[in-house]
C-alpha cells in the first residue's frame, strides 16, 4: 500500500509548547536528481526508496554527507532559527501544539533575513571558542554558561521579530503556506487507522484461542 508522501522538498515540523523539531525530507524523485547530477551516491537511493528524512542539526547533516556525499545547501542552525522566529510570529504559538509540512521555499526565503537581522541584534555565535578541550572545570563551566547566554539572547531576538507573510492572529497551522505537492496513495491517517483496527483484531483473536 502506497502511502501519500509530498514530493517535492519540504520541512516537517512538531510543535509542543514553544519546543519544536524540524526535519528536512527530500524525496525519491530529488535523490535522482541530485544522482543523476553526480551529487550524490547511489547508496542513498538503495537505503532511501521513499525518501530521506534529514534532521535539522548539524550533527545529522554531517553524518550525511560524510555518508553519501551530499549535504543541503542551507546550515541546519540557520534553519531552526529562522523556523523559530515564523513560528513565534503566530498566535499563541507557546500554548500550540502540531505537526505539519512546509514547502522549503517557505522557510529558506527567511533563512538570510533572519541571519541578517540576528548580528545587528544579538550575536548569533559569539567569540570563537579556544581549540581542544578545556583545560579546567572551571572552564567548561564558563563556556557552557557562555553559549547558554548567546543562546538566549538569539532566542529572544528571533521571538521579537515579525516576519513577512505571517499573520499574527492566526495559529502556524493556520497560516497561509503555499501547498504542498503530494504523490498519489493513502493518506497516513487512514494507514495508521487500518493498522491499528488490524492489531486490535488479531488481539481479539488470540484471546478467543486462549479461552
């Protein structure tokens, strides 16, 4: 049984309460493409027939590329924060709760945006970190606290700002993001609905053979 997919690069978010993951998935079709344009490996298409879904950090990036050879053009931490920054421009996004598809144009369009607003707000990354470990407890801790204040001086930023296209009144599942293209098939819901009905039956049917 096929299941409806979209087909064409998208960003699928989950949203709890101000927290949120965000995941790249680049389907079959584009994997052939970036084949056939010798940008990545064919093992990717064997261990991805319907497609890859690519977490949005760095480390998942660079697993991947060192895997296949390919690596997405946008910098995963650029992404997320430009995500951050639509989805507090929505109402009462830190009492929202959902998932959902965006169609990559609509978040990379913000990507530079937002980087662009970010340094004359707030550093982004701040003073480069010292090579190797550090050499005391003492260090760490500082460091840690370091990238803990950066972190939430950017994130407060990206909560103040208002981004183009996004109406203020309206939840992020509400808004009024370009549609995405799917392939034929089942939609998920109706697969999830089938399989559980399934496994709810066959459990029946073992405790009528116990009985």
């Amino acid at each position: 049984m096929e299941v409806v997919s979209p087909s064409e690069s998208v960003y699928y978010y989950e949203c709890s309460h101000g927290r949120f993951r965000l995941t790249y998935f680049i389907p079959h079709d584009e994997l052939q493409r970036l084949h056939s344009g010798e940008r990545i490996s064919s093992q990717a298409l064997e261990d991805f027939p319907d497609g890859v879904d690519l977490g949005c950090t760095e480390a998942d990036f660079d697993v991947f590329e060192q895997t296949y050879g390919f690596r997405p053009k946008q910098d995963p931490g650029a992404l997320r924060r430009a995500f951050l920054a639509i989805l507090s421009s929505t109402h009462s996004w830190q009492r929202f709760r959902g998932s959902g598809f965006l169609a990559a144009g609509d978040l990379e369009r913000h990507v530079e945006r937002v980087e662009h607003v970010l340094p004359a707000s707030e550093p982004v990354r701040g003073v480069l970190e010292p090579l190797g470990s550090p050499a005391s407890l003492k260090q760490r801790r500082q460091m840690g606290h370091r990238r803990a204040v950066r972190r939430k001086r950017t994130d407060n930023a990206l909560r103040k700002m208002r981004i183009e296209g996004i109406d203020p009144k309206r939840t992020l599942s509400e808004q009024r993001f370009t549609p995405i293209k799917v392939s034929k098939g089942t939609p998920a819901e109706e697969v999830f609905v089938q399989l559980h009905r399934k496994q709810s039956t066959q459990g029946g049917d073992r405790d009528d053979r116990r009985s």
